[in-house]
C-alpha cells in the first residue's frame, strides 16, 4: 500500500473529524451555536497554552488569564488607538504577551511547585488590577469598544460563520505546531524536565532555560487567544480576564486531561458547552458544572484523556518516526524512509 | 594519566556534618576506579560535588585542565562527564527511546524553529539518534531491544539500571560515574554488567564506580579508593587495599558478607 494511503486511512479518524468541523455551520444554521464554537475554539488555544506548562513541562501555572488579557488588550489598543492592520496587531498581541512572560519566567522560575503557582497568580492579580484602574490607558472598568472586525491580507471577516472559520484555522495552527514541538527534541527535553529535573540536568538539559522557553511560548499562544477574543466579542473589559478564568482553565485541564494533545481540546468543548446546555435550568446551571467536575474527579482523577500515559501525537500533524521496534524486525524510522 | 579527572581537598558539609572532608584524587583517563566504603561514607556526595548536583564546600575539582568545581550540572555534563544514580533516576512516563534520546540532548541541536518546521537536517539528525540509541540499546542484548517502546516505568528494576547506563553511553561521554549500578540485580545479572563494563573500558571510557558487591570491585578496578566518615583512608590496587588493616576495620572487617559477595 502506498505510504499516502495508509496516512490517510490510519488518520481517517482526524481527517473526518477536521471535516466535521469545516461542514459544521453550514449543516447548523443556528448563529448561537457558531457562537459557541468560536468560544470553545477559543478556549483549545487557551488550554493547549497552558497545556505545555501544567502537562509537559510540569510547571503549575495558575494566573493564565494575565496573558490573555494583555494579548487581548494589546491587539483592541493597537487597531482602535493606533489604526494598526489586524494582522499585525494579532501578531503584536503573542509577542507582547510572550515579552510578558519572559519578564515573569526570568525572576520566578527558580520557585517550585506552589511557590511558582502563587507567582503566577499574583501577575494575573495584577494584570487585572493595572487594566482595572489604569483608566488613561485601558479605559478602566469600561474597557475598550468598538474594536474592529478583522481584515486578513483583504479577506473581511463580517459574519459569525467566518470568523469561526478564521478561529479553525488559528486552532489547527495552533494545535499543529504543539504537536510538532512536543514531539522533538525540544519537547523530550520539557518531558524529561517534568519527569526528573535533576537527571535531565545531568544529561545537559539547561532546566532554567527550557522552563523560561516554554513558558514564553505558552504566553504567546495566550496572548493570540486574547486577540481572537477581542476581535470577535469588540468590546473587552477587565471582568473577562479574572482569575476565575484562569480556574476555568486550569479545570478545562482537569477535566479532558494533560498531557497530552487531544485532553485539552476534549476539555474544552465540554466545559464551555456544559453551561450553554444546561441554560434552559439556569438556576442549576453552576450547580451541574460543579457536579460534572466532581464526578470525572471521583471516576478519572486524570481527566477523560489524562496520565501522561496517553500519548496521542497526533499522526496527520506529525509524521516523525515513533514505533522503532516491531517484533523481531527494526523499522529505523518508517516516515523517513 | 594525570590531568584527566582530579580532585584535590574536596570538603563537602551539610549544615555542620561534614559529609566529605579533605578527599584528594586523580582518575587517569581510561583507568576504571572504584569507590568503596561502609554507608554513609560520602560516595555519593563525592558524586554529586562532581557533577554539580552538589556544590563543593571547598577543594577543586579539575577535568581535563578545566575548573568544573562550581560549575551546574548540564554544564558538567557538556564538558563530556555522565553519570547514573543510586536511586534510580529516570524520566518514568517516557519510553525506552526517549530516555535514551534525552542523554543524547547535547549530541544533537534541533530547537523550537526546526522541531515546528521540521527542516530536512532535523530529520536527519533525529534520524541518526535513533539509530544511535539503537546501536547503544545492542549492547545490553535482548533485555532492552524488544522494550524500546515501553515506559521505564513498567520494566523490571534490573532494566531500569541498563537503561540509566545506557542514557550515559549515548553521548559517548569520556567519563562515566556509575553509582551502584548492579544494585538489585542477581549475581548472573550482575556479571552481565561486569562484561559490560569491561567492553566499555575496552572501548576507551574512564568510569568511577560506586559499588558494595566486593567480588565485583576486585575484578574491574585498575584502582580502589575507600572512603570511610567522608575520609579517605586508603588507595591502591584492588589486592592491595583489601591487605590494608585501615580498611578491614573500617569496612571489610566489620562487613564480612560484603567481602563474599
């Protein structure tokens, strides 16, 4: 069999998936749902974000949304105040974000554990608190509106259906080059930093420089998550950026499981459509959030698709070699060859 | 010989106990030297002050010309040093491979950029690495080939130790430090580590070994040097040392088992 057929058939199950996803808003009509979708696009690149520090690196990173508030707040102040082009205040919007966590990492990624954690929860305190009362600038508690709908390179994404499928193309970017990094060199050596960071040291991984890496990276990948927010919401404001969004996060992870590629993305789509369904017993609403966490807690502890044990790199995204010995018979590397 | 690894007057304390105190020595390149001494003697520490795990309170240690005493650990290790530990270390939800691939992190480049892109020469190099990791896994005959794509955690203790060897001999270090590396294994097991570390001297490594199974000792050292209270009491030939009346109190004496096996 061709090596192409047998990618395509051993992948049938994303490819099918990927095309559910593009048939999706013209098989459903209803704009609310659309509107769910970009959310929960949303929130992939927010979890995978956090994903390669809480699942791969092992850092506990529980202040997320600081990142995401000033990717968002950097893309709204750059086309609003200073008529900047989308594209590249969507760009902005990662790399400040990313100096932002750069500036974070440096000083505290020495801490461990808890301490690390409270760090990170103190930046998200204050990211909240600067955007809340520095009025001159972010406009305070009232935030900034009317941010324009984006334009990229003449395309203009009016609609809710195109700006869903401008999110799909940033999820599978995103998504796509997760799996690449996790799967290299680069990402053995977060693995083996979480694992043991003494022995990885001991075979020349620089801990304290691939810990500021990765935690740049996943600053980035927030910050492009608060411009996707931004452009499509056109109206941000401090509230959205809190640390109950950072716990949202955190239980997105819990739930689908880290670690792992396809954890968060589970874990995403089912914590932010639980509460759209469930809209109909409003008032129970939280109550049946709180009880479904409880419940995967008490039966997965590891989230439906946790334990670093599952290991789903995702074949159609990454063809590097991964089976190395079959039997009696050595396949060196099979995509290579 | 000398110039190769040396360490002069090392003193490790901790918090008042001296745990290493005033040890001197010189491991010549392609010797095999083995350190001995009753628990709690300060093998370990003496590992771990050479390959930056711990700082050295005050002494030097010198490879190769070069002042390595306060150096961190992935810096030691990129002068060429690898070491294994007593308590076994490895990275548990990673498989055989990607262990191995680890202790090959420094004998390869690839970064973010060409880990996303995947460039041509990235997946040479991952290429090779496998195939290295490979060739390296050959050495310890059928018990690790047919598990390269199991988690370490699921092997049998006595894996564990060959993969933690193995993680060393990827990069072709110059100096390895195995620390206790056939604890928990039974005696035929044992002799399979003996052969290899016979083929490794054969194929150019210098090793320091930190070993309690006597018979062992006596059969691979070129030296012995024994550590008794974070001391060294004595050094020389394996015949020679076991004659020493310092040592058969501090340790042969009092441990006869250890001298039978």
């Amino acid at each position: 069999m061709p090596q192409i057929v047998k990618d395509t058939l051993e992948n049938s199950p994303m490819i099918l998936f990927l095309a559910a996803l593009v048939i999706a808003p013209f098989v459903i009509p209803n704009q609310y749902i659309v509107q769910i979708m970009v959310f929960i696009g949303i929130y992939v690149i927010l979890a995978q974000s956090l994903n390669l520090l809480n699942g791969y690196i092992g850092l506990i990173a529980i202040g997320h949304a600081g990142f995401y508030g000033i990717g968002a707040y950097t893309s709204a102040k750059l086309t609003v105040d200073a008529g900047l082009p989308f594209e590249l205040a969507f760009l902005c919007a990662g790399l400040v974000a990313g100096a932002f966590g750069w500036a974070l990492g440096r000083p505290t990624l020495r801490l461990e554990g808890i301490y690390l954690a409270l760090a990170t929860l103190g930046f998200n305190l204050i990211v909240w608190l600067v955007l809340l009362n520095w009025n001159s600038f972010t406009g305070g508690p009232l935030g900034i509106k009317g941010i324009p709908r984006p334009t990229i390179l003449g395309w203009e994404v009016d609609t809710r259906t195109e700006y869903y499928f401008f999110i799909l193309a940033v999820v599978v970017t995103v998504v796509f080059t997760m799996a690449r990094l996790v799967n290299s060199r680069f990402g053995r050596a977060l693995v083996a930093i979480r694992e043991d960071q003494l022995a990885a040291a001991a075979m020349g991984v620089d801990v304290t420089r691939y810990k500021v890496q990765a935690f740049v990276i996943s600053a980035f990948y927030a910050g492009i998550a608060g411009a996707c927010y931004a452009h499509f919401v056109r109206y941000i404001s401090p509230d959205s950026f809190t640390m109950l969004e950072s716990f949202i996060l955190l239980a997105i992870l819990a739930l689908g499981g880290s670690g792992n590629m396809i954890g968060p993305i589970v874990g995403a789509a089912i914590l932010i459509a639980i509460p759209e369904l469930f809209r109909a017993v409003a008032e129970y609403r939280m109550l049946l959030y709180g009880l479904v966490l409880i419940i995967i807690m008490q039966v997965r502890p590891q989230g439906l698709f946790g334990g670093h044990h599952y290991n789903l790199h995702l074949r159609l995204f990454d063809r590097g070699p991964r089976r190395t010995y079959r039997g009696d018979a050595f396949l060196p590397s099979e995509a290579e060859q | 010989m000398s110039g190769f690894l040396e360490i002069e007057r090392l003193g490790k304390d901790y918090g008042g106990v001296k745990a290493v105190h005033d040890v001197s020595l010189t491991v010549g390149e392609g010797e095999i030297v083995s350190l001995i001494g009753p628990n709690g003697a300060g093998k370990t520490t003496l590992f771990n002050c050479i390959t930056g795990t711990a700082s050295a309170s005050e002494g030097q240690v010198r490879y190769l010309g070069q002042d390595i005493t306060h150096l961190p650990p992935h810096r030691i290790a990129e002068a060429g040093i690898r070491r294994t530990f007593q308590h076994i270390r490895l990275f548990r939800e990673m498989t055989v491979m990607e262990n191995v691939l680890v202790g090959a992190h420094l004998t390869t480049s690839s970064g973010i950029a060409s880990g996303i892109l995947r460039p041509a020469w990235q997946k040479k190099e991952e290429h090779a690495a496998r195939a290295r990791v490979l060739e390296v896994l050959e050495q310890f005959e059928e018990r690790l080939l047919p598990r390269v794509d199991q988690k370490v955690k699921v092997l049998s203790y006595a894996n564990q130790r060959r993969v933690e060897i193995a993680r060393c001999l990827v990069s072709t270090p110059r100096l390895i430090l195995l620390d206790e590396p056939t604890a928990g294994m039974n005696p035929h097991e044992t002799q399979g580590i003996v052969e290899l570390i016979f083929r490794l001297r054969d194929a150019g490594y210098t090793l320091l070994v930190v070993e309690h199974k006597m018979r062992l000792v006596m059969n691979v050292s070129d030296r012995v040097v024994v550590l008794d209270h974070g001391e060294k009491i004595a050094e020389g030939p394996p015949a020679e040392v076991t004659e020493n009346p310092a040592v058969i109190e501090a340790y042969l004496g009092q441990r006869e088992n250890a001298a039978i096996e």
